[in-house]
C-alpha cells in the first residue's frame, strides 16, 4: 500500500467528517435518543401507576360491594323479621278474634239453654198445677192416682 497524497486527502476529509459528525449531529441525536428513553421511561412509570391505580380502584371497588351485600343482607333480615312480627300479630289478632267468637257463641247458647231451662220449668209447673187440679177433682183412689201420675209422666 502507497502513502500518497490521495490517500492523505481522503484521511484528512475523514478525519474532517468524523469531527463533523461528533461537533454538530452526534449530540442532536444523542440528545433524541436520551429524550426517547426518558420518555419510554416516563411511559412505562405511568403504566405502572395506571396498574397500581386499577389495582386500589378493585380493591376499592370490592370493599363497596362487600359493603353493599352486607347492607342488602341486613335490609333483607330486617324484612323477613318484620314480616314474622306482622304474621304473628295477625295470628295473635286471629286467636283474640277466635276467642272472643267463642265467647259470644257461647253466651248464647248459654241464654238459649237458660231460655229453654225457663220454658220447661214453666210447662212442668203447669203440668203440675194441671195434675193437681186434676188429683183434686177426683176422688182419692190409690188406682186412680197411680193412673194420673202415669199420665202426667207421659206427658212429660
């Protein structure tokens, strides 16, 4: 190889490139790579914050709705409380009601019997007043007055 001033020429233009190159471009696009890897740095930071924030939002989002079942399971006790209050104040009422039927019924046969007591008492009276008047009237035969108080039987 031959050292000749093409050769010296074409060094010294690369040299000149190269000096070029480090002075006005390499830090222009070192400067852009080192923005877009502080912005994919940026980028990836936020994305992890987004997955944490999603994350506590979940979380937060699961505690509501433990909440809102318990409060739902609680209303619902509540309700089914209520209802066997309300069934039993009926079924107490229906008793009441029952007893207090009975007892009218019952104060009413208790008058019809009394009633019918006071109308036995009034024909057997008169039964008796009758066949008395009638033992009266006839003589006093034993075989008579056995045959009237047979017919008074009768009659009764």
């Amino acid at each position: 190889m031959q050292i000749n001033a093409t050769f010296l020429g074409q060094g010294i233009a690369f040299a000149i490139l190269i000096w070029f190159s480090w002075k006005f471009i390499w830090p222009p696009l070192m400067r852009a790579i080192e923005e877009r890897q502080q912005k994919i740095a940026e980028g990836l930071a936020a994305a992890d914050n987004s997955q944490k924030a999603l994350a506590q939002a979940q979380e937060k989002v699961n505690e509501e709705l433990k909440a809102a079942r318990a409060k739902a399971n609680e209303i619902i006790e509540q309700a089914h409380q209520r209802a066997n209050q309300i069934v039993d104040a009926a079924k107490a009422e229906a008793i009441a009601e029952g007893a207090r039927q009975k007892a009218l019924v019952d104060a009413e046969i208790e008058a019809s019997a009394n009633r019918a007591r006071e109308d036995l008492r009034r024909q057997v009276s008169l039964l008796a007043v009758t066949g008395a008047e009638k033992l009266l009237r006839r003589e006093i035969d034993p075989a008579a007055h056995k045959a009237l108080l047979d017919e008074l039987a009768a009659e009764i």
